[in-house]
C-alpha cells in the first residue's frame, strides 16, 4: 500500500500545474504550453490582474510598461488616426500575448489597446524588473520557451494574437 501511495504522489508532482503560486486559474495557451521547468521560472514573474470593459491597457505613442498573456475576456488592438477615429487591427483572447514590441526592443506604443470583453491577464513588465526598460525581464531561454512552444501555425485565429 505505501508502494503505491508513493507512486502516485510521484505521478501527481509530474502533472504541469494548472494555476499560478496564488491559486489562479491559467487558461492562456502560451502559458499552459510551456514546459514544467520553466513555468516556475515564468510564473514567479506574472502578476494577475482584472481588466473591465473598455479599460485603455496602452494609447498609441505610450511609453509600453508592460506584457499581458490575456486569461479570459478579448483585448482589442487599434489603429488610431489623426482624426481620432479608429479601426480593429486584431483581436487577443486566451491563446495570445499583448506586448510583442517588448520584446523586439520597442518601448513605443503603436496602437492603442483597450479590454474588449471584461477578463483577466497575467501582467509581465517594467514593474518586475523595478521600472529600468533597460531591465524589462524578456531575455534568454524564458522568451524562447514562451513564443517557440506556442505552435502559431496550426491555430489559424492566431495570427494576428502577438500584435501590439
């Protein structure tokens, strides 16, 4: 009987968790796809927030702060003319990432991005790298895991998900 208790639990400690450190439930298909090793990595570095509908995440021409792997809800991304009129260029749901031009090296704010459905994000930025954008903590093998593990080829309603 303890053989097997034991192994069960061994079982249950190799199975990827489905929350973060604080018990919130991860829907985000880049966060779940990445591998158990670097989860904790990536996970440590996540803050959990709630975004309302029509909450301004970033104007066009802001300083970009921040990441958001959207959990729920829609994040609609906006090209705003000099008219202040403004048209849909892509939409970000549970399989995608707000904050691409982080990434790449880019601190300025291309389009404007509000919260289209009320949700939930996991927010990477500035704030954990103690406000240095020299610092933003987007490097090496975490970033590699986040975008080469998520298979953008065989989703077709992703191709626009990592636009900012």
């Amino acid at each position: 009987m303890a053989k097997s208790s034991a192994r069960s639990q061994i079982v249950r400690s190799q199975v990827p968790p489905n929350s973060d450190g604080d018990g919130n439930h991860i829907h985000n298909q880049i966060l779940q796809s990445l591998p158990p090793n670097e989860r904790e990595i990536v996970f440590d570095n996540l803050e959990f927030v709630r975004l309302s509908t029509h909450q301004v995440l970033h104007e066009t021409g802001d300083t970009l702060k921040s990441g958001y792997f959207c959990d729920s809800g829609m994040i609609s991304i906006l090209s705003v003319f000099s008219d202040g009129k403004s048209v849909e260029v892509g939409l970000v749901g549970k399989e995608g990432f707000l904050g691409l031009p982080l990434i790449a090296g880019f601190r300025t704010a291309g389009t404007r991005a509000t919260a289209q459905i009320e949700g939930t994000a996991f927010l990477r930025g500035l704030r954990q790298a103690g406000g240095d954008p020299a610092s933003v903590p987007y490097s090496g093998s975490e970033t590699a895991a986040i975008f080469a593990n998520h298979d953008h080829g065989s989703d077709p309603d992703c191709s626009l998900q990592s636009a900012s």
